[in-house]
C-alpha cells in the first residue's frame, strides 16, 4: 500500500509518501508529482519519504525524475536516508555534468493554488 499526501502551503509544496514504493503504485507517485509540479510554480517541492518501508528500482527511477524536475528528498530512518542520499549525490553528479556540457537548463513556474488532497493505492497484490 501506497499513502500519498500533497500539502501546500505559502513556502513550499510537501508530498508525504508513506507505505512500499514499489509495482502498481509508481504512477499514483507520477501523477501526484506531475500535479504539483504544475500548481508549485517557483516554490519547491519536498517529498518526504520518511514513512517509506520499502523502495524498488523503479520507485528510485521515479525519485530520480523528481530530483532532476527539482523535488528536494527528505528522509528520517537509516533505510531512507541511504536510498535519499545516494540518489542526490547521483543528482549532484549528474547536474555537474550537465553543467559542464551545455551549462543547465531553466526550470518552468506556474500559478499555484491551495489544498491538501491524498491519494493512496492498495494493489490487490504487488509486484517487485
């Protein structure tokens, strides 16, 4: 099971992701993502992932897009807090690079608006 919670507030944008970030609940991850991503404008976006138990190779592909389109990753427990730290050293290293090679890219800023809504996703059963 996958909870997700999307908090706005003046400062910032919070998604709260709590549960396995695995299998059939990776797009209910995008979706939530790719609507914050519209309504945050120049805000940033945390996504707390302290309530997170369990994180496959696709849940990190996901947090890497995040990362990239500007998501800062918040974590709390030695398990997440590897998983966070690894994939921004690899975003560090990535945005270097890049850098380097055409010096970086300008992030979009669109109009905000304020709600909390939660999404959740209870696949019958997951695959990994």
């Amino acid at each position: 099971m996958l909870k997700i919670t999307v908090v706005k507030n003046g400062e910032e944008h919070r998604l709260i992701v709590e549960g396995k970030l695995t299998g059939p609940c990776i797009p209910a991850l995008e979706s939530a993502w790719n609507q914050v991503r519209q309504t945050a404008g120049s805000r940033p976006v945390l996504v707390d992932l302290s309530a997170v138990t369990l994180i496959n190779s696709k849940g990190e592909d996901v947090l890497r897009v995040m990362v990239a389109g500007g998501a800062r990753l918040a974590a709390r427990g030695l398990y997440c807090e590897f998983v966070v730290k690894e994939l921004m050293n690899e975003a560090r290293k990535t945005h270097a690079r890049q850098s380097k090679q055409n010096g970086g890219a300008a992030k979009d800023s669109n109009s905000t608006a304020e709600s909390d809504r939660v999404v959740q996703c209870s696949p019958e059963k997951e695959t990994k």
